[in-house]
C-alpha cells in the first residue's frame, strides 16, 4: 500500500495493514498501546525543530502570538524533546 498523508499509513498500521516509517509526534497517541515500535536499532538521530521569522520593530500583532503559540506548544511536546524526554515517557 502506498499513501501520501501521514494519518492514512497510521490508520493503515493500526488496521494491521503492515508496518510503516513516521514521525514519532506523528503517532504518538497510538504508541501508548496500539502500535509499537521496531527496529529501534535503525533509527535516526532527532532533528531539531525550528521556527524562523524576520524580527522587525512593526511586526503584527499576528505574527507575534503566532510565534508565542508555536514556540510553547513545540517546547511542551516530549515527542519533539530527544531522547532524555522519551525515556522519561516510555520508562513509567
């Protein structure tokens, strides 16, 4: 099976289609039971997540919360913390 959207391969795994490469935020929800992962050994090193703007003096009001918003919902997703995050998570 080939599909483009993220959520369609979850979905298909979760029916027991057969195994699938994501995101680990991607299918977070499904991880705590659903699904588990495999071949742990091959995966790759975490990427750091940025978010880039031009800083000016008349910078929207829209812009700016946008920011706020993004940066505070990114930095309170352990998925998106590394592997110390993770751990901590999955060691309960």
């Amino acid at each position: 099976m080939i599909v483009d959207l993220g959520p369609a391969a979850i979905l298909a795994a979760v029916d027991g289609v057969g195994i699938t490469q994501f995101l680990s935020y991607q299918a977070a929800p499904d991880l705590d039971g659903m699904l588990q992962t495999i071949l742990n050994a091959f995966e790759p090193e975490s990427t750091p997540v940025s978010l880039l703007h031009v800083e000016r003096r008349s910078t929207s009001g829209k812009i700016r919360a946008f920011v706020e918003f993004i940066t505070e919902t990114l930095r309170k997703n352990a998925h998106l913390q590394g592997m110390d995050a993770t751990a901590k998570r999955t060691s309960r």
